[in-house]
C-alpha cells in the first residue's frame, strides 16, 4: 500500500529469471531506457476542464452556499489571473522538452516542507516469508537480499534490465516476437511502435536515484545527492553503523561468502545496544536535523559520506516481529506489529534520508522503507518485486567467506550526544501517538465483483466515503494516488474519489433512507462508472490537482500577490486530507502502509484480493478513530456484498 500507488490496471511482466548466477537479474534483449526518448510529454490541462473539476470535487464537501462562493472564485480565475498564468506555465513546458511542469516544483515540495520525513512522507513494503523455512535466518535472508539487491542494480546499471511497460494486450506485445522487432525500432520512434501493439512504456527516471543516493537536510529546502561511483552498503545493527563493500572495482559483485561473512562478523558484535545511534537525528524535522548535520560535519564528514553514498542501507533490527509458523498467512493481529517495525521501526536502527532501508529483524521478516522525494512507487515496486522472485530462485546455501567490514564510530560532542537522545525521545512520543487497525474481509474480492461488472477499486473507495460518512455524517477531502510514469518526467496525480455519487449512495444505504434495492444498485452502480472516469483521467495527465498547484507555485514564482482562489478556506478544506487512500497488490507483498498525513485524518492503505478485502487505518488518536472506520467498514462491505447480490438491507421495507 502505497502513498504514490502503482495502478494495477493491467500487466507488468517483469519477471525473466534464470537460476544460472552470471550477476544480473536477467539480460533483457530490449535495452533499458529504449523507450525513454520517444516517451510522450505530460500534458498541461485546459484551464477550463481544471476548473470544472476542481468544482465537481469541491461540491460534496460544501453545502450550496460554500459552492456558489468559490464558483464565483473559480470563474474570476478562470477569466484573469489564471489564464495568464496557463499561458506562462505553457511557454515555459515548451522550452523546457527534456521536463515536465510539474517535475520540479513537485520534487521541491518535499525537499521544502520542513516536517520530518518518517510518518509524514516515507512508506514501506513488506516481504512474504522465504518459503523455505531455513532462508528465514536473519543472517540467510539478508544474504540473499543484498545479493539479489545489487544483481538488479548491476542489471539496470548495464543496460539489461527489461523497460517498465504497462500491457493491454500481453498475448501481443508481451512476446519474444514483438521484443525481437521493438529493439531494431530507433529510439526516437520506439514508443510508437510499442503503443501500436496497445503497449504503453513507462518513464525510468527515476531509476537511478534508487540507488546510491540520499536526502540531505538543509536549512530551508534539502537536496537529493547521488553518488554513481560507490561500490558499498552500510549496515545498522544494535545502534552501530558499518560499512562493507558489495561490488569489486571492476564493478562485478562479490562472492556471496563475502557477503555473509561481513553479515556474520556484524551481527556477532557484542556490544550493549546504542539508543543514543546517530540515526535518531534523520527522526527529526528537517530544520533541526540540518543543525545537527552541520556540527556533525566538523568531526564526522568521512563518515556522512560513507552512509550518503552507499547503495543503500540494511538495517538488522535485534529483536523478533510478530512471530509465526512458515507458512502461515499474517493474522490482522500479527500486521499491526509488522507495519509499525516497517513505517518507523527504532529510530536509531534507521537512517530515514537514504534512498531505501532494507530492514531484517531477527526472526527475517523482511521489508523495504524508502524516502519519498526522489521518486514513486513504480521503480521501488519493480525492485521489490524484481529481488524477491530472484532472492528465492538464486538462494545462496554456501559457507562464509572472508569479508572486510569497517565500523563507523561517529564522534560525538557531549552535544551531540545529547541531541542525539533528545532526539530518540522525540520520537518515542511520536511513536506513543501513532496507531492502527487492520481489517480482513472476506468472502467480498475481485471476482465476485468483476462477475458483477463493477471496479473493485471504485467498491473499495465507495466503502470507504460511506464507512467515514457512517461515523461523522460528513464528505471529507479525499486523496487516492496515481501514478502517471507514463509520461516523461511523469509523477503521480491525485484521484478525488469523493463525488457527488459517493454522497448520494452513502446517504440512499442509511437503514432510515426510503432508497430501495434497486436505486441502492444503481446508485452503486453510477459510482463505480464515476471513478473508473476519474482514473483514467488522472493516468492520462487530466486530473486538476497537479495542475493547480502549478499555476500556484509559478505565481509564487513571479511574485504575485496570494490569489483569492488558493487563499479560499473551501480550497484548504478540499486539500485537508482526512483519508489519504493508496492500494498496493503484489504476489510479493505481505504487508505495506503509510501513515495519515494530518493529525485528524486517517492513512488508508488498501489491498482487494479474489476472494478477500483487506484495509488499514493508521491515525493519531484523539484526532480521529481508526478503530471507529474499521468497525464501519466491516458493517459497510457486509451492505455493499448484500446488496450486490441482491438482497435488501432494509428489513421491512418493500423493494
């Protein structure tokens, strides 16, 4: 589940492997990045359809007077300063063909906002067991891991890796026919011939911050620094940081012996675990932490650079998650440990600005936490999807070999010492705050409601605009992602899945509504109609959001002066996010989440499967209930199945 969520609309057959260890993933006979050049550029919306929607979506969270009032805001905007403004924003996306308009001032907005970047921004995915039980040692799973990690990042680095391509029509384009004609297609021209075969390619910008990168704190906006000539990973074990090398200088990976050996030396360290570990200060606001970083610089710039240009960081946490047989499918009760450990875990086991922490705990439960600004959920998906079908085909059942392993001992000022466990203590309370509640539904999935022609992503929405209304009598601003890679430089676009047809079935499902089985069906019915419209809308680059924020930052840009539009209090009230929703289904996957992004709202995560619906809500109590939205939507989903096959909710009434 993911904030920046991949749309599994269709199919992304990434999967190529050979049991045969040469280094690589797999050797991909079309180049990475074919289809880069050719990629087409993400469309800025009419002004006129942004504003039309932007109003379709205020509408169920206003009452009639609210409406007209901003109406009259929307139509002065759309008649003066905005038009100026959609006329600069296009001038300026012509000169700039090698961007998007919304690249920059999308990345800026994280590298800008100054909260801290756990909770707030990072998500995380979690691993389904290895199935054999012996490869679920800490010291076996992340052998495998780091090996499987660094043949994908070798595999992109080379070129082989098989481009991001979402298939319409597998049997076509999914071929060795159609890769073996695509290849001999120029660049400039590839993607046209893969959308013939109805086969739509997908940015990889992204890709090369994956690895070898990392957020840097800064006084008032962070950069994200690269690093393409590292060779080595750093490990977190107990508090202690630790630095090993997993490529050669030929840029060839090390034996596996090598790797374990390095493991092994790290987790039999006997030292006391370190609560007061450097790694508290990336659990900071940004403010703060780039303080801190500045001083720690004077006597530990060799070993920032160290942790800033690994390829990424393995975090070994000391300690079990939610234990259980091999095998065994993750209880409701057994999640909510597993998505704490993977959203924030101990904060001095972690080091929050790297691009991803690769986390093990003691008992090998296995996920992926990865910060935010540098990119979305399509390249951290395909690496995740990618390492663990090939963790499990090359496992790595071999003796330890002789690693070199150098500890990194920062030193530390009384000072620093201190706000190093200020800054664990911060944490620790934030943590007190934060919680969640999981949901299993089942016997309610993706085939019952396919065979009754509706989206199973707009049931999943539906359920949760009535759920929330059942518990508050309320429409709320409501955020789904979706991701638009592809485009060139594309990012995400927001999916408002809160309608006027969400308002009007959630009020026709209130057992004291006169609305009979029929009109309950066929209000169900228009929503779902409704928010299939919304997404491909939003995947096409034709959502309201992204452009909005466009046209705001570049009047900022110009200095111009706060316009009536932005500065609406029903413009916030639609930007206040109460439930920020995002799904997430991979074979892979057996736990993933964010947190809720404002302290009254709720994080969504979301996941439908064929036979059964599961959902959290993670919140800051007493800002909202989680626990409440949970217990509705289990009521929510037992309507919604009901009245799907047919049967009325409302006993007693004629239908």
């Amino acid at each position: 589940m993911l904030r920046s969520a991949v749309r599994n609309r269709g199919r992304l057959p990434f999967r190529c492997l050979s049991t045969l260890d040469d280094g690589y993933i797999h050797r991909s006979i079309v180049p990475t990045l074919h289809y880069q050049k050719s990629l087409p550029r993400l469309p800025i919306p009419k002004l006129e359809d942004t504003c039309s929607r932007y109003l379709a979506a205020l509408h169920p969270l206003l009452s009639e007077t609210e409406y007209k009032a901003s109406e009259i805001l929307i139509n002065e905007f759309m008649s003066g300063k905005g038009k100026e403004l959609q006329s600069h924003l296009i001038s300026s996306d012509k000169q700039n063909k090698n961007s998007s308009y919304i690249a920059q001032p999308w990345t800026e907005l994280y590298q800008q906002d100054r909260r801290s970047v756990v909770l707030n921004f990072n998500p995380f995915l979690g691993f389904v067991d290895d199935p054999e039980p012996e490869h679920n040692t800490q010291l076996a799973r992340s052998t495998n891991l780091i090996m499987s990690s660094v043949r994908f990042f070798r595999t992109y680095r080379d070129g082989l890796l098989s481009p991001d391509i979402y298939h319409m029509n597998p049997a076509k384009s999914d071929t060795e026919r159609f890769k073996n004609l695509i290849r001999y297609v120029p660049q400039s021209l590839s993607w046209y011939g893969a959308y013939l075969a109805k086969a739509f390619p997908l940015d990889m910008r992204q890709y090369p911050y994956l690895f070898q990168s990392t957020r840097v704190p800064k006084p008032e906006q962070d950069i994200n620094v690269r690093f393409p000539e590292s060779r080595h990973i750093v490990a977190i074990h107990k508090g202690y940081f630790y630095s090993f090398d997993v490529l050669t200088t030929n840029g060839e990976m090390v034996s596996g012996g090598e790797i374990k050996g390095s493991l092994s030396q790290i987790l039999s360290d006997s030292r006391p675990v370190n609560t007061a570990s450097i790694g508290n200060y990336t659990s900071l606001d940004r403010t703060s932490w780039a303080g801190i970083r500045s001083d720690l610089e004077s006597s530990n710039s060799e070993l920032l650079t160290e942790i800033d240009s690994a390829l990424f960081v393995l975090c070994l946490d000391d300690y079990e998650v939610a234990p259980k047989p091999p095998g065994t499918p993750v209880s409701e009760r057994d999640a909510i440990p597993l998505i704490k450990n993977g959203l924030h875990g101990e904060a001095y086991n972690r080091w929050f600005d790297k691009c991803f922490n690769l986390i093990v705990t003691k008992n090998g439960k296995a996920a992926v936490h990865f910060e935010h600004s540098w990119g979305d959920g399509v390249s951290v998906l395909r690496y995740f999807n990618e390492i663990f079908d090939d963790h499990l085909a090359k496992r790595y059942t071999g003796e330890e070999g002789v690693g070199e392993v150098r500890r990194l001992d920062p030193v530390l000022s009384t000072d620093l010492t201190s706000a190093a466990e200020s800054a664990r203590d911060n944490f620790e309370k934030v943590k007190e705050s934060f919680t969640l509640d999981v949901l299993k539904f089942e016997g309610f999935g993706k085939n019952d409601l396919r065979k009754l022609k509706v989206s199973p992503d707009a049931i999943c929405q539906l359920s949760f605009q009535m759920a929330y209304w059942r518990m508050s009598g309320a429409c709320v601003g409501t955020y789904e992602s979706c991701s638009t890679a592809a485009f060139r430089f594309g990012r995400t676009e927001t999916i408002r899945p809160c309608t006027k047809e969400t308002k009007a079935c959630s009020v026709a499902f209130d057992k004291d509504n006169s609305a009979g089985l029929t009109e309950m069906e066929s209000l169900l019915r228009a929503c779902s109609k409704k928010h299939n419209t919304l997404t491909k809308q939003a995947a096409m680059g034709q959502g309201f959001d992204r452009h909005l924020f466009a046209l705001r930052h570049l009047n900022e840009q110009l200095g111009g002066a706060p316009l009536p539009l932005f500065t609406d209090p029903n413009y916030a009230k639609l930007n206040h996010i109460i439930l920020s929703t995002s799904t997430l289904v991979s074979p892979a996957l057996e736990v993933g989440g964010f947190a809720a992004v404002v302290d009254d709202g709720l994080g969504v995560g979301y996941a439908m499967f064929d036979d059964w619906f599961g959902t959290q809500a993670s919140y800051y109590p007493p800002g909202n209930d989680g626990s409440e939205f949970i217990r509705q939507l289990g009521g929510v989903c037992e309507d919604l199945k009901a009245v799907l096959n047919g049967k009325n909710i409302k006993e007693g009434r004629k239908v």
